[in-house]
C-alpha cells in the first residue's frame, strides 16, 4: 500500500481550497457575463463514442487522445470505445446534429469544462485543463462575430485584466493579400502560416521561412518591404484594394470593427498579416493579446464548415476560446496581495468536554447572521493555544472562547486574531460585535 | 460522417441550458452552505494512475471502472495505465498521503465533482454522475461527526427539500446488539446484510433472510419478536445496556444525538438497526430519507481504517455524501412552475441594415445596468415577426425595437412580450420603463 505514489497523475494537478476559491471566482464572473450577453451554457460527457472524436484533429491530435479500454468480456481485446474530450467544438457540433430543432436558431452557449490532451507534459502545459468556449451558431451576420467579441472583450475586462488589445483580420482578406503579392493559390496556406509567425520571428525571419517554402522570390521581396513599412495597415489597405477577395474581406472586416466600436479595458484594431493557425476558420478571426504577458489569452473566429461536420452539411458559426489557464495565471499574479479566503471567518473554541453543544449552537447563530462560523471538530486536545493556533492556519479572523465560567454569566469571549485583542461581551452582543471586528 | 449517431454515449447525459442552469443553482447553494460551515473545496484530476484504484472497490467495483488505454507506442499492448475516477473518497485519500503536512488537521472539505462507473444504464442510473462529498480528516471527535450531519443537513433545508429525517446508528452498537442475540461474531457482517434490508422486505423477509444465512435459530426468534415491537428503540436499548460494546456505542451515539440537537426542515432520530451497507464504517452512521420520496437522499458516517490507506496507518475521518442525482430530481419536480431562467431578458431587434452598431450600444448599456441583454445576431432576416419569435424561443421578457424613424427622433419602442403591450420612450427613460416592466 505505502508505496503507491500518492501524486496526481502526471500532467494533471490538484487545486487545494484556496486554488480552487480563485479559479471557481474567475469561472463565476465568466459565467455571469457571458449570460449577460444572451449565451447560455451548455454541458457535454466527459468522454465520447470514439468515432465521434477520431479524424477531426488531424493526425497528430489523434495520438494525442486519451482513449477507454472495453470492459468487461472485451477489455481483454485491448480496444478502446470511447475516448475522453479533446474540445469543446466537436461535441457542440455533435449537440447541434442531436437536438438542432429543439435549439434556439442563432443558438448562442458558452462551455467552461476540462479537455484531455495526452501532450507531454511541461511548465503551463497540462493533460487535464479547463477550456472556456463561446459561440454563436445558426448566423452568418456579422453582428454575431462583432457580438462574441464584445462579450470576450467584456470578460476579460471584468475579470480586471485591462490592458489588453483585441486584433482583428479576416480570411478573405489575408486571401486577396497573398493574390495581390502574386503567390499562386497553392502556396496560399504555405504563406499563411510563415506570416502567422511575424510576431515570434520578425520581418527577415518570415522573409527567410517564405524563401525555404518556395514561394517566389518577387512576391517575398514585396512582402518583406511591406512588413517594414512605417504604416503597414494603409500599404496594406492599398493592396487589397487591388483583389475581389481582397476588397470583399475587407469590407466585411471594417464592418465587423464598426460593430464594435469601442471595448472597455482594451483597444480593437485591424491585424493586416494575423492568421491563426487553424486552418478551419472562413472569415473574421481574432485573438486578444495581453500588454503584460504579450502572450495570447484569447481568440477565435468565423469557422462555417466545422458544426455541420455531423449533419453532412455547413452551418454558419463563429466563436471564440478563453486561454483559460494562462488568464488564471494573470489573475493569481495580480492577487498575491488580496488572497481570495474562503475558509471560515469564525472559530468556536471547545475548551472541554461540556462546550460541544454549546459551541455546535454558537456556530449555528454566527452562520444564521452570515457568516462563515465552525466548532473546533479536533479531537483530543481542549487546548486554547493549539485551537487558535488551528484557527490561523485556516485563516480565521476571529475566536470565539467560552470556558465555564462565561457559559454561566451569559458572556463570551471573541478574539481578534490579527490585532491579538480580547473582549468579553455579552451573547446578545456578539454578532454585532464580530460584525464591527470583521468591518462588514 | 452522416451516418454518426449524434446521441451522447450510453449512460451519459447532454445538458442544456435550463437544465445546467438548474444544477449550477443548486451546486451553488451547495458549495455556499459548506462553506458557511468551514468546509472548503478540493479539486483533483478526473483521472488518477491504476494502481490508486485497483483493488480499492473491491471486485464488483474494479470491473466498473473505465480504464484508460496507453499511449503513443504503448497503445498495441491493449495495456491501461490510468482510470477515471470512481468516487471522491480515494482522491481523498491520496491528497491526504502527498499534502498531509501543508493541510490543517482536522481538514474539512466538500467536493462536487462527476465520477464515472461503468455500470448497466438504467432509469435514473448513469455512467456519468456527480457526487457531493463533505468530510472531516483528522479527528475522532463526535463533535466532527455532529457538525458534518448538521452542515448535511442545512443544506437540504437552503435547497428547499424540507420534511427529511436523519437516521443515526453506531456501528459498535450494532455490533452488540448481535452480540446481545447470541449470533457468533462470525456471522455479524451477514446479520448486518439481513438486518439492512428491513426498509424495504419487513420483518418477515428478514427473518427469512437471517435464517437463511444460518443465523441460530434463537437469535432469529429474538430478533423478529423485537422488530415486531411497538417501541422498537426501547427494546434494543434494553438489549444494548447488557453488552459492553453496546453500551458503548450507544454512549458515543446518544453524544452525537445530543450535540446535533435539532435541525431546520427536519427530523432527527436513532434507527436502531440501520446498518449502512459499506463495510467501511467504524463508528457513527446515518443517512438522511426524504419522506416524498421515501428514497435515501443523503448518508455518511464514520469510517477511521480508509483515509490512511496510501500512508500504512488509520487516519480518523468521518463525513458523508448526498446522492445528487435524486437530490436534483426532487428539485426538478419542486420546479416545474419557477423555471429557472438564465437566458436574456431583453432582445434588443436589428431591423435594418444599419441599425446593428446602435443594436450592439444599447444592449451594452443595458448590460451596463445590470441586465441580460443582447442584440439579434441572426444573419438574413430584417422581419420583426422573425425575430419576436426568436426572442419567444429564448424566453426574453421585453424586446426594444427601433427602427430609422426612431432612431432618427432619440426614441425607442419597448414590447412586453408577456402581454404584448407595446410602448414608445424617449432614449433616457429606457432603462427606468424595462425596470417596471421586468419588476426589478
């Protein structure tokens, strides 16, 4: 038994309560906007019927599926039937298929739920980890890509994480770019990725990525004096100008930026070369880069194809994904000073063997009034010091002491355990008097 | 891709919006009352390693856990090497062996959380269930016991399921009571199996049943005379005064019963023959009927031999569970009429193409008032018809429509959807005139 290894399985963790106080506040605030915007939320099984996930994450994320043995007769066989989530969009697509007349057409959810990935693990990458999506599925309007980025931007905003600047491009009209600078349509999506890397790798990087993909050497050199240019956005603006594709994306995209408008907390501007990796995106798509951690805590954009995957049809869709683990991480550096405590506020002291009922009453009353109250449960020792010592370490504001004697004069004792002090009052005061010691 | 069925796998269930609303109300109210009490929340992963689990639920229960296969190169072996998690209490367990010195003792915790068995699907049993667990590590006192039943308690009362009765026991009681009838000490675990079932088979199937497992003849007698009883309790009390253990027990029993006292909703009692099925008891015990259901809603009780498993030694513990399922079915039922509604309470209508920017700024100023508000985003239709009936679907209460002539005049209709009635504002007084309206 002993030599079990008692440490959560690698790449997973366990919160303990004052982590879990934090992540469980940020998910309230998260919910409680995103229902203020009209999204209502939606909750899938951890696992689905293999066929369900296999083939839609391409090659590489298949292997990276935690997939269920058999039970039973079959286990011996050593197949898997199903497998746990991966995403949060393949089961709303399947969620579509299944109850798409029962739904709201724009059916417009939200889903905060662990995904499980089998990457190897590494510092911030984790197998089990929470994924917040929302989307908006049944329009092709832009109102419905301008509204998930309002309710994204609201989000991050109320979560406190001001600073942050929200990117737009469009699909259409990164396509009219690469037309423009004369890349053949074959090289398209070649293109697309060594310019999505702009950020990481600056200007001659991308020129020397471009180069290594063939793509010909007129088009890289326009490319590259562009990037260079002072006002890329107006050398771009002109160059789309140029194109169908590239007028049409661009009309949609300044429609979408008109929508928005403005967003508190943040800034909202056109991103002339942001891609997106994902290749199943069709239109608007965005990501929200944070000032302080120039990190990407947010994205998402139009992708039709992807929810009538199991209709065999398109649905117009568009949506967007918190980074949920790195915004925790924001939100646990800027709270070091104002720790979230959620464990009691006040503990009855049990100093011996008659205060049980006494303390168990006491607790009863502090919680009738609103606060957070507990007896000391311990067993054995009667001990003031070890029960105080018990209630800092929980982070306890304040102890209830009531020997014999108070118990019989009708008085007790509450000590503040930041200040050290200790009055005695009578039982009719103390909820006033903790109500005034805890300044709420 | 058409042909795959879009039902969520035997056993698990998919969530929509009112139905998550339902059960995050709940989990709420939940998590508060635990916390009010000094219970804080744990976390762990949904999955643990294999050998956490094998052999811990016996072997009925490890054929009803699902495995997960290994990876990458591994996955031809047919091997597992981690298995979804089963129930709360060995995550429990495990998090007491890895953190034992950085948590306070006694530590208390509440975890609400899904675990997964694969058993035969069936009316009100799934694969895929939550679990709600509350427990005190670290203390052999009966005041852990008391104030986990009176937290158990509270918070059936705040969920609203008054007109429930807890049951107590104490296995060493019980254990004398059986001594008191001449059973030999080697059929005590079988008697206890008969003597549990009396809820639901009476007195008679229980002497069938005790008869059966070759329990003395005597002792059967004995046994069903007093179960005939009028006040069963007097003649099992009488019984236990004649046996050290019982006594006892019954001691440590009539302690608990005294320090919980009385509870807010309900009743509580001693059951002088509940046994509780799980072997792993080793003091109190008590479950909790609703009297609508006549189903067990809630049970727990003492059990010091299970929360050191992964350290070779007993950790004391006492705690108990709520059986969330039927707990959320009795609310369910208590609902049907106050719906839970968390979808948008004002549809603000687009019914032209430049009305969306002003759509999305007053759904943003309502939201900015404290309502849940959200513009139309379907695509294609402008029709007011089209999209009063969406706001319908949605359950929204109000709807503001302004079409060119109002938006040109600073003026905006409002529609009660409830009684159809339809009034024109001036742009200020709009959030005042939805106020009346929703009767806020």
């Amino acid at each position: 038994m002993s030599t079990i290894d008692p440490n959560p399985p690698s790449g997973t963790r366990d919160f303990l309560p004052d982590e879990v106080a934090r992540r469980e506040r940020a998910f309230a605030t998260i919910r409680e906007t995103f229902q203020r915007h009209g999204f209502e939320p939606l909750d899938t099984p951890a696992f689905e019927r293999l066929e369900v996930l296999t083939g839609k994450y391409g090659e590489e994320g298949d292997q990276l599926i935690f997939k269920i043995l058999r039970r039973g007769e079959h286990e011996a066989t050593g197949e898997a039937d199903h497998a746990l989530r991966y995403d949060l969009t393949v089961p709303l697509a399947r969620v579509a298929a299944r109850y798409g007349s029962q739904l709201p057409t724009p059916f417009k959810r939200y889903q905060i739920a662990p995904v499980w990935r089998a990457d190897r693990p590494g510092k911030g990458r984790y197998r089990e980890f929470f994924q917040c999506d929302v989307d908006t599925i049944g329009s092709d309007s832009p109102l419905a890509d301008a509204a998930t980025i309002v309710a994204v931007a609201d989000v991050l905003d109320r979560l406190g994480l001001s600073g942050f600047r929200v990117q737009l491009n469009h699909r259409r009209a990164l396509a009219g770019l690469i037309e423009a600078y004369g890349v053949p349509a074959s090289l398209e999506s070649s293109t697309l990725t060594a310019l999505d890397k702009l950020d990481k790798i600056g200007p001659d990087g991308v020129a020397a990525e471009l180069t290594e993909r063939e793509i010909p050497h007129a088009a890289v050199r326009a490319l590259t004096e562009d990037l260079a240019a002072d006002d890329l956005e107006a050398v771009v603006r002109e160059r789309l100008a140029g194109t169908e594709r590239g007028r049409l994306g661009l009309e949609e995209l300044d429609r979408v930026l008109e929508l928005i408008g403005t967003v508190p907390g943040g800034q909202v501007g056109y991103a002339p070369v942001l891609a997106r990796g994902l290749s199943y995106y069709t239109g608007t798509v965005f990501e929200v880069v944070h000032e302080g951690l120039e990190a990407t805590i947010a994205a998402g954009g139009r992708y039709d194809g992807l929810i009538g995957m199991f209709q065999g049809q398109d649905v117009p869709a568009t949506g967007g994904s918190l980074g949920l683990e790195r915004i925790l991480l924001l939100l646990e550096r800027a709270e070091t000073e104002a720790r979230t405590h959620i464990g009691p506020e006040v503990l009855v002291t049990v100093l011996d063997d008659e205060a049980g009922p006494d303390a168990l009453a006491i607790a009863g009353r502090l919680r009738e009034h609103g606060l957070r109250a507990e007896p000391y449960v311990g067993g054995g020792s009667r001990k003031l010091g070890k029960q105080l010592r018990y209630a800092d370490r929980r982070g306890v504001r304040a102890a209830v002491i009531r020997g014999a004697e108070e118990r019989a004069t009708g008085r007790v004792a509450v000590k503040d355990l930041a200040s050290g002090e200790q009055v005695t009052v009578d039982d009719a005061e103390l909820t006033a008097h903790l109500d005034r010691l805890l300044g709420s």
